[in-house]
C-alpha cells in the first residue's frame, strides 16, 4: 500500500509490513504513533505542506523520530486540479483587500519566483493584459462597465496591496499586441507569470523526501478515527480532552489491491482538494458537515500560428462569475490556449472536455482576439475547481466571493483543515505550507480563517 522511494525508506529507517497493521519503527516518540504528521492529498497545496512539515522536523530540536508521511489515492502525485489549470501565476489582483487569497497569493508568488529559480523550476514572468471592452448601453461620457471596475482594481493593487499594475495606451497596445482588441482599456499586471506544475510538484516533493518526508501513492483514506485515551503510550499525561488529543487512526485502501491497513498520526492536514469535503465529513458530526460545488473548467488548444501573442490576455471578470472569464495564456514554449470557462458539474471526475461549449467559448474569445481562427480551436483538457458555495471568483467588482478555508478545527486537537482550495492555491501553495506549519509550531498568531457557517 505505501508505495515509496527506496531513498525515502532507507533514510527514515522504518520497516513495513505491507498488508498488515503491524508496523516497527526504530525510534521511539512521547506520544508512539506511526507518524508525526499525515497530510491527506498530493497535489501542489498538499505537497508544500508536507516538505514545510518535514524541514521543521529536520531542522528543528524535536525528535528525530518524527515524521510526515504524505498521502496521495492516484497513482501519481497531482493528477486532479493542481495539473489541471492555467499554470498561471497569479499576481493577487482579484480577490480583495484583506482576504485570505490574497495574503497568500501576494506572499506565494513572490516565494513562488525565488523557488523555481532556486530549484531550477520553468517558468516565466510573462505579465498580463486585462481588457475593457465598451459595451452596448455605455454612455459616450462614460467610462463603462468594465473600466470601472478595472480601474477598482487598480487603485486597490496601487493604494492598498502594493502589487504593481499600469495603464497601457492605446499607442502602445496597437504596438505591442496589434491583434488583440480592447475598446476600453488595457490594464497591465507585470508580476502575473507561467509554471510548468508538474515541474514544480517534482521539487517539492524532492524536498520532501529529502527530509525524511515519506509518500504513499495508491492510498485513498476510507476512515478516519480519534484515538482514545490509552491507545497510545506518552510519557505524560494529556492535558486535552479533545477528540484527536491522543491522536488519530487512519484507514487507507490500496487503490491497486483493495486491501485496507490502519496507520495512527499524531497530526491529521486534510489537504484533498476535491476530496477535502469526504475526508471532513469522516470527522464531523452531522450537524457541521459540508460539501464542495464542482467547478469544470474546459481548455482549448490551438494550432494556427496567427494571431500570434506575447502575454497573457484576460478580460474584465463579470460580477459573480464562478471564474476569471475564458482567457488566453500561454505555456512556456509560447503555445496559446483558452480557458477555462465555468460548467458546473455534480461529480469530480468529469474530466471529459465538453466540445459542445466551443462555440461559447469562441464567442468570448473573439471579444479580445477578433483574429482567431475557429477551425485551428479544438478540445484539449478540463479541470475542476472544488468550490465552497457557487459563488464568485472575485471580490474586486463582484458577488458572493468566498475566500480559502484554513483552519485548526473547532473542538478538535492536531486537525489542520483546508477547504475551498481552488485558484490562487497553486501560487499560493508554498505560503500555505508554512502557514499550516506556524499553526502546529509557530510562536506567534496565525491568523486563520472564520469558522465555517454550516446549515
């Protein structure tokens, strides 16, 4: 069942008896569980968070017996939404003067940066275009829908968050982008960048198991229990009578084998992103148990090499949309595609592109590349986005924005939660993973997200 690398298991010095829940370990804890932490979830969020996890362990004074073992159900590390999606890194435009989104995104991105040069991750720090169109119904005196909330934008990046963004002219744009049309305005985000996700997932975890992280791949959680009081041995008495203060059982299925073995963690990190609610609500009583609406996102590629263009190009996001708009970005070898739109999906592996929304899609494409040829358009993957509440993307100029949930759980001990992880996470996921780890260790106040509002 736990699939790992032989360098991993030679460094943690651990034997497992595969099948079994009988498990040795050759160092000893206060509290003998199997493991120090057990992140839940292998995608971008879930793997920073464990590497963020084992450095503490590594570097700190603690034992040296702990350890994070980080699980993932797939085969292979962030197959869902953390390689399906733009690639993008986000600069921090959208999401509000205070909220947690954009604490994380302002933060992630530039650790995002520094990260891959350091690591030698691709990427590039492309920028972005968004585009105001003049809309029927905006008075010739007006600046219109769409500028107005543009220009909310800006004097939010300029007065509040200090993330660079400028005005394009129009001299400059028919220069620079001759083939793309914008009737009201341009709105340059230069910091807005690309990522190879895959590229980037693999030094994570690289890091991770450099510090003794271990994974296990095939491992789907199918329950999650708190220990009771006796199940484990501690050289002193718990101070909590919370669920969870002793620490927790958790049973994993061999997605391979369909056999089921028991591990025990003093720490519990739900990081399983369209998962995240199934494992929450394995915990939860009834009462405050949630669920998550399905986002999909359709990408389509293209293969003509005309209109040809050098950033990313975005329009102005109308109010509460589920997402930013169907916008062109670019991979690292200067490939166009477009996406995502937004089709709400009751199941989260609906992963088919639904071709039957490429007209639409080529509809709002034409709005800011008039160019573009339908017939090189075709069908190319889809993602989804695990949602809170059918609610909107963007807190500048929208509606019913709702921000990431991370949080220790209420009334629980060693529960990290996060829920809701959607765009910005993959340029947030390195300042999430310290963020967990401050909550567990940090000296200071972390702030947190408020508690969930639960039917």
């Amino acid at each position: 069942m736990f699939a790992r690398t032989a360098t991993a298991t030679a460094r943690r010095q651990q034997q497992f008896q595969l099948g079994s829940t009988t498990r040795l370990f050759s160092s000893t804890a206060s509290v003998r569980t199997d493991f120090t932490h057990v992140v839940i979830g292998g995608g971008a969020v879930g793997l920073a968070i464990a590497r963020a996890l084992a450095s503490h362990s590594s570097s700190s004074s603690s034992s040296p017996s702990d350890t994070t073992l980080l699980l993932e159900r797939h085969p292979h590390i962030g197959t869902e939404t953390s390689s399906r999606n733009s690639e993008v890194i986000h600069a921090g435009l959208y999401y509000g003067a205070s909220s947690l989104k954009t604490r994380l995104c302002i933060r992630g991105r530039e650790r995002m940066y520094a990260f891959c040069a350091a690591r030698g991750v691709p990427h590039a720090r492309v920028g972005k275009w968004v585009v105001a169109q003049k809309q029927d119904g905006d008075d010739g005196d007006d600046d219109g829908a769409q500028i107005r909330i543009l220009r909310g934008i800006h004097e939010l990046c300029e007065r509040e968050l200090g993330v660079p963004t400028r005005w394009v002219g129009r001299a400059e744009a028919a220069r620079e982008e001759p083939d793309v049309r914008a009737t009201g305005a341009v709105l340059e985000s230069p910091e807005t960048g690309i990522v190879d996700s895959h590229a980037l997932m693999m030094a994570l975890l690289g890091q991770f198991e450099e510090d003794g992280g271990v994974l296990a791949l095939n491992s789907a959680v199918v329950g999650i229990e708190p220990l009771a009081s006796g199940s484990t041995t501690s050289s002193s008495s718990s101070s909590s009578n919370l669920p969870g203060s002793n620490g927790w059982r958790i049973t994993v299925r061999d997605a391979a084998t369909s056999t089921s073995s028991t591990i025990t963690a003093s720490t519990i990190i739900n990081s399983a992103g369209l998962g995240a609610a199934a494992i929450h609500n394995m915990i939860a009583p009834a009462d405050r148990h949630v669920r998550l609406y399905y986002a999909k996102g359709n990408y389509f590629s293209y293969a003509a090499s005309s209109p040809k263009v050098r950033r990313l190009i975005y329009p102005v996001t109308a109010p509460g949309a589920g997402g930013l708009g169907t916008h062109l970005t670019l991979d690292l070898a200067g490939r166009m595609r477009f996406g995502p739109d937004v089709e709400w999906v009751s199941s989260p592996t609906d992963l088919a592109v639904n071709a039957a929304r490429l007209p639409a899609a080529v509809a709002e494409i034409r709005k800011y590349l008039p160019s573009i040829d339908e017939g090189s358009l075709s069908p190319d993957y889809a993602g989804i986005r695990p949602k809170l509440a059918p609610a909107g993307a963007v807190a500048t100029g929208g509606k019913g924005f709702v921000d990431f949930y991370i949080r220790r759980e209420d009334g629980y001990a060693g529960w990290v939660n996060l829920l809701g992880i959607e765009s910005p996470g993959l340029t947030s996921c390195l300042e999430i993973g310290d963020m967990v780890r401050d909550m567990l260790y940090g000296s200071g106040k972390v702030e947190e997200s408020a508690p969930l509002e639960t039917p």
